[in-house]
C-alpha cells in the first residue's frame, strides 16, 4: 500500500492552489521538521525556498552516511529528496527554525514555520529525537502538569503569529510534536487562536490533567485533528479527546507510530473503523501500570529508568545501540544497585512492554488467519 513517499511522488506536481492542503501534506512537514537545518534556515526574518534548503543539507553532509537514529526513520532522508522534485513542496518558505537540548531541564525541542503558499503557514513541531533527554522529558510526563518544552511551544507560536501577521496558521507535529501542537494551540491566546485553520496531533500523547474540559480547548475544538494508526500506543497515552481519525497502517504493533507505515490513498489516509482489540488491550495495561502509582512513585521509576540508561554514559539511542554489550553490562551493575522495590518495577515495566508487544504480534497472525480462512473458504 502507498505511503507519504507515494504521495509527493504521485501528487507532487498539484501545487497547494490546485489541491488544497490536507492530512497528508501536514504528517510530511511533521516529519521533514526532524531534519537538523540548524544554519541552513533562518532563526527569524526571511524564508529560504524548501528546495534551496534541502539541496544546502545534503551539501553539507556530502560524503557521510547520514542515519537519523535508532527509532527516527531514515525514510525522512529519502522524503526530503523527493520534496525538492516536487512542485507542491519544492517553494515552499522555510523560517523560525529552532532546536536546542537542555539536559538541565529536562527538554528537548525543535520547531519549524512553513510558508505553505495559500495565505497560510504551518507549524511544526517535533518529536521525540534520538536523545535520552527527549525521551526523559515524554516520561516525565506522566507525573508532571507541564513539561519544559510545552511553555517553549506556546512561545514559538506567539513569536511566528507576529512574524507572519498576515497568515492563517496550522499547526502540528508527530508524537511529542502533535502534543506540543495541541498544547500551544489551547495556551496562545484567544487573539492568535481566531487564526488558527487547524491543529494535527499525529500519534501524539495526551495530557496529565485533560485539556478538553477548558473553554480554550472547546473554542478549538473542530479545528483539532488527532489521526492515530489502529493499533496505537503513544496516541492513546494519558488523556485524550476521543474524537480521533483511526487510519490503517502496514506496521506491525508499536511500530505503526512509524508515520511511513500509515496508508495513503488519494490525498488521504484509509481509514479503519477504530482502535484494534490489542491497541485497547495494550493502553489499558499501560494505564493500569502508571495509575497503580502516584505521583512520587512515577518520578522515582522515571528517575530509575533513565539512571539506568545513563549508566552507559550514552547521550543518543543510537550511542546505545552502538555498543550493545558494554551498554547491557552498565545497565546491569547500575540495576543491581537500587532497592529490591525499585527493581521489582522496572521489570514490571519490561513485562508491561514484553506485554503489548506480544498482544499486537497475536492480533496481527489472527488477522491474518481470518483473511485466510476467507479466501479458503473455510470456518473456524
């Protein structure tokens, strides 16, 4: 089945003004944002053509093996070339370019204005990199009100508003990016949220304390477009709005958070009719785990686990994933240190994973089995 690569290359000669922009084109700039353009597009002020910015990148990385991590798809790399082929893609503006890591703070966050050429730009956020401090700052969201880089948002998007007074905005991103989208939508303001055309949450987690009681969130509402694969894990964490797009995906389990994976068809995702019996059966025993602690008990654990991965002195998934044997044996004399109750909940949480992931792997043979038994014409 066709993906967003499909897309641009089957679509990409319709500009924005012949086929008006749409889910497909937003989970694109989601993804083309976790290109590092630090230097390459400006901070503030003028835009650079896509195109021109894309064509700099690859100059600068000319010679080297480029990868974009250990969970962050190198299909991005592949996606960017296509876009500067493309018509659609290739003018489109790009400004306000932002990332930086505070491992201080805990926070990790990247951010990108697109002059989409129809009066209007597109903000996008991005996700959870390849760094611990990305991925400490998602944890911490399970027993914090507010992480760093949601204030951050909310300030981005003030500071593009009054960059761009002219312009619509849209805004969004793909998992920790398409919370940030939502979170900065609801806190920036009435005057600047009458601007708002739409805001994505692609696969992106909820909140600790629900926004959608709020009248800011309720102004918002129809504007909001949360798309999540069937068997979702990330999207359905902490509390959500349940009004979501179910779309279908060629992945298998937790890697249909991989937005490659989700189908496309037209200038559209196909669509499932909801979540999948192991999608509901893995966000409940994940809920189940964190609501079984209380606050102070989830930063513990939090703290636990990423002591753990520090333990390796590894600051990116990938510096892990390079030296698996020497990381294995520092994670295993940093786990014997903690107390007996420490360690009895981080392998809960392995078994957690071990879990949902074995449930998705089950549906999925089921699924299979059932598609067989039809074309066979045989009853169970």
């Amino acid at each position: 089945m066709a993906n967003m690569i499909d897309y641009i290359d089957w679509r990409g000669d319709l500009t924005v003004a012949q086929d008006p922009f749409n889910e497909v084109d937003n989970l694109i700039l989601s993804e083309f944002c976790f290109l590092d353009l630090g230097g390459i597009v400006p901070a503030e002020g003028e835009m650079a053509p896509l195109g021109e910015a894309v064509t700099a990148y690859f100059r600068r990385h000319e010679g080297q093996e480029l990868s974009m991590g250990v969970l962050v798809p190198d299909q991005i790399l592949t996606m960017a070339r296509r876009m500067v082929q493309s018509p659609r893609f290739a003018g489109m503006g790009l400004g306000g370019f932002c990332s930086h890591i505070d491992t201080g703070r805990e926070a990790q966050f990247a951010a990108l204005t697109v002059d989409i050429g129809d009066g209007s730009v597109y903000i996008a956020f991005r996700g959870t990199d390849d760094t611990l401090v990305g991925w400490k700052e998602d944890f911490n969201m399970a027993f914090l009100p507010t992480v760093p880089s949601q204030p951050i948002a909310v300030e981005y998007v003030k500071a593009a508003a009054a960059a761009y007074p002219g312009k619509k905005l849209i805004l969004g991103g793909h998992s920790k990016g398409g919370n940030l989208a939502v979170y900065s939508a609801v806190h920036c303001g009435g005057r600047i949220q009458r601007r708002i055309k739409a805001v994505y949450n692609n696969d992106g987690p909820g909140f600790k304390e629900s926004l959608v009681e709020t009248a800011a969130y309720q102004a918002l509402r129809e504007r909001i477009h949360t798309i999540v694969p069937r068997s979702s894990i990330v999207g359905m964490l902490l509390e959500h709005d349940e009004n979501y797009g179910v779309v279908a995906s060629c992945g298998k389990g937790i890697y249909q958070h991989d937005g490659f994976s989700w189908e496309v068809l037209g200038n559209r995702f196909v669509r499932r009719q909801g979540i999948s019996q192991a999608g509901r059966t893995g966000d409940q025993t994940i809920r189940d785990f964190i609501g079984a602690m209380d606050d102070g008990q989830r930063e513990r654990f939090v703290d636990a686990l990423f002591e753990v991965l520090g333990s390796t002195n590894a600051r990116t998934l990938t510096d892990l994933d390079s030296d698996r044997m020497g990381a294995v044996s520092a994670m295993i004399r940093r786990y014997k240190d903690f107390d007996k109750e420490t360690r009895q909940t981080l392998l809960e949480a392995v078994g957690v994973l071990l879990k949902v992931s074995a449930g998705d792997w089950v549906e999925d043979w089921e699924e299979k089995g059932q598609e067989l038994r039809k074309l066979l014409n045989v009853k169970k």
